[in-house]
C-alpha cells in the first residue's frame, strides 16, 4: 500500500510541475508557442553579371547599357542642321495707299518692306552621296537652304522633292566624304523600346534627349494626310523637326516631326514618322520626282453604332462615306454619300483611316472592287482609281 501511495504522490508531483512549467511558459514567454513553420514566398530578382564589352560592337544588352554614347557617336555625324531663309513683303500701314497722303508724299513712302525670315530645323544624311531626308515644313517657301554638318562644313542644299501628305522632303548636297546614318527597322519597334532624339533645338546646337517609344501606329492626329506616327517621351523641341530618332544601336528609326504641347516646349508627347514609311516616300520623290498615290475622291469615316442609328442604317461594320467629289473616280463609278463600303477587293474595311490608306497605295489607272450597303440593299461596283492631286500643306 506505502508502494501505491508512492506512486501516486510522484504523479501528482510531475503533474503539478508540468502544470506549473506550462502555465509560466503560456504567462511569460508565450513566443515559444507560436508556430514559425510558415512559407513565405518573394520573388527574387537574378544577379546580372556585366559582359565584357566587345570591340568595335555597342554596349547594348538585353539589360540595358550603362551608356548610349556608342549609339550618339554612330549617329550624330548624319545629323545636320538646316537653316532656311526666304523672301517676305510685308504691309506696313493702309494709310500709306490713301490718295490724300500720296497726294502730298508721292510714293517717297511705300506701303510694302521685304525681309528675310529664317528658321532653324534639322535632317539627316540617308546616303553618302548627298541625299538627305527632313521634314516638308522646315524647307517649304524657302529662297535659300543651308546644311551645316556636324564637323562644321556647310554648303547649299537642293530640293530634290517634297511630299507634303506626309511632311517629308528630299534635300541633296554635293560634297564628298559624307557620312550616312544606319537605317533600322521601324516594323520591329515595340512599346517600352529605348529612343534617342537628335536636333538643334532653339538652334543652341546639336542635342540628344532620352526616352522610350511611348506608341507605334498613332495616327487620326489631323497633323499629315497619311500619319502613321511613333510617339515617344524623348524631348523634341523646336528646332529638332527633320532630326535623328534612333534605337539603342544608334540605327535611324524615325524623323521627329511634331510635339504636342499646350505651352510650345516638350511636354513629353513627341511623334516621328517611322522610318520604313520615310524610306519609301524618299525612293519614290528620288526615282520619279514626287510620290505616286491612288485616289477616289471621297470622304470616309468610322460607321459607329450611335451615327448607323442616326442613319437608319442597320449595319455597323463598315466606312461610311460622307462626300463625293463630282466628277471624281468615285462618282463615276456610282458611289454615292450615305453608301456604307463593306469590303475593298474582298477584304473586309471597318476602319476609315485604314481604307483611305488601301487606296492610296494603289497604283493609278488600277480598278478595285468596292463592296457596300446602300438603304438596306448591297451593291458591287467597281472604281479605277486615279493619282492623287497634289496638296499644299495646311501646317501653321
């Protein structure tokens, strides 16, 4: 029985202890209950280990450089500053044509002054043998065009063409030992891509801004007749118009045209017109004197919902055409304003920017298939399409 009691009591005394050790742990340090087993999951980024530069290649990594001025130095002995000067009469007071004046005064007074306005822009050197591309509005109306090249020669510059639809000319300056840019892709370019614009902005010399291509395709901006611009952030300012827009490599991807800006200083809104459409338009102004575009005469816009209602017309897909020019290819071909054109040549056309830009690059005297809704009832006609009129420039 002692025996029995014995073992009791050291029960209860190990219970008691065990309690005891239980209830400091729980009052005092009540950490050492909590579970730590918990999976915390972060995303890592990976250690990059710097390549050894390559000779004679740019520092260009999928990681980025540390610097662009291996792609600067590829371009910017291209980059030229163009200054322009012209001839302007301007009116000095109506009171000098009244006859009371001229009565007393004669003609020793006229009523007209001549001054010369010029003007600073930029352009880039495409071929060694003298051609180079910048916009229309930098060189239009002028008497005299100066390039000033990026080693201090200058010389005067021809205008070989110009096409006004989508603000580029073609200069040419005879001179030998000329440098020429590397012409890139602009097809290939993506949003986030690095970009460098080269200009004389405010004619303080030559200027490299950084930024990244901000949108490819922008168009409908009512700034060109075909836009089919490339927005970037890079700063472009005045004077940088006709200029350098390069990738990374230091490859011409685009030539600045126009900022938006509310207040006339880069407001980080720039757009280029890509360089595959600038290359074409400067093959054909070179081989031919001026670009060949086709032309209908019409006037189409986007069909939405809300205007097909208006309309009373019950199909949504389509570009409706809003005026027809008499006369014009369109008209003889029947079309009609109110028309709704489905299709050109078997190809489906929602969208009226890219249905004028369809034609335009047909050839002319070339007759296309318009398929279209006309008051609920389809219609086929076909139209040959003719080359488009020559435009001046409505730019301010």
């Amino acid at each position: 029985m002692s025996i029995r009691k014995s073992i009791v009591f050291t029960l209860q005394t190990v219970m008691t202890g065990l309690a005891a050790a239980f209830l400091y742990i729980l009052l005092v340090q009540p950490d050492l209950l909590r579970n730590d087993d918990r999976v915390v999951e972060v995303t890592e980024s990976t250690p990059t280990i710097t390549p050894e530069p390559v000779a004679g290649k740019a520092s260009v990594q999928a990681f980025g450089p540390v610097s662009y001025a291996d792609a600067v130095d590829r371009a910017v002995p291209a980059v030229v500053n163009i200054h322009t000067a012209k001839v302007i009469t301007r009116r000095i007071h109506p009171l000098l044509d009244d006859p009371v004046f001229k009565q007393f005064f004669g003609n020793r007074f006229s009523n007209s002054r001549k001054e010369i306005k010029t003007s600073l822009g930029s352009g880039v050197l495409i071929s060694r043998q003298g051609y180079l591309l910048t916009n229309n509005h930098v060189i239009d109306g002028a008497d005299e065009i100066q390039v000033l090249l990026a080693d201090g020669r200058k010389m005067q510059a021809t205008v070989v063409g110009t096409d006004a639809d989508t603000d580029l000319a073609v200069l040419h300056i005879d001179i030998d030992d000329l440098p020429a840019i590397v012409i890139g892709n602009s097809k290939n370019l993506r949003v986030g891509d690095v970009c460098l614009a080269i200009g004389n902005p405010f004619g303080v010399g030559q200027t490299v801004t950084l930024g990244i291509i901000s949108a490819t395709g922008r168009d409908q901006l009512g700034i060109n007749a075909y836009e089919e611009f490339i927005q970037t952030d890079a700063a472009i300012n005045p004077g940088y118009s006709g200029g350098a827009l390069i990738n990374a490599n230091g490859e011409l991807i685009g030539i600045n045209s126009a900022i938006y800006s509310r207040s006339g200083g880069s407001q980080g809104i720039g757009f280029a017109i890509p360089i595959n459409l600038a290359k074409g338009v400067m093959t054909e102004i070179i081989e031919q004197g001026h670009v060949v575009r086709g032309w209908l005469g019409i006037e189409a816009q986007d069909l939405t919902a809300a205007l097909a209602e208006s309309l009373g017309i019950d199909a949504v897909e389509g570009v409706l055409i809003a005026g027809v020019l008499r006369d014009g290819p369109a008209d003889n071909a029947g079309l009609m304003p109110g028309d709704v054109v489905t299709s050109i040549n078997g190809t489906p056309t929602t969208d009226a920017h890219e249905a004028m830009r369809v034609i335009s690059k047909q050839r002319p005297d070339t007759v296309i298939e318009l398929g279209g809704i006309r008051k609920e009832s389809s219609f086929t006609l076909k139209a040959r399409v003719i080359q488009r009129p020559q435009q001046s420039p409505t730019r301010n």
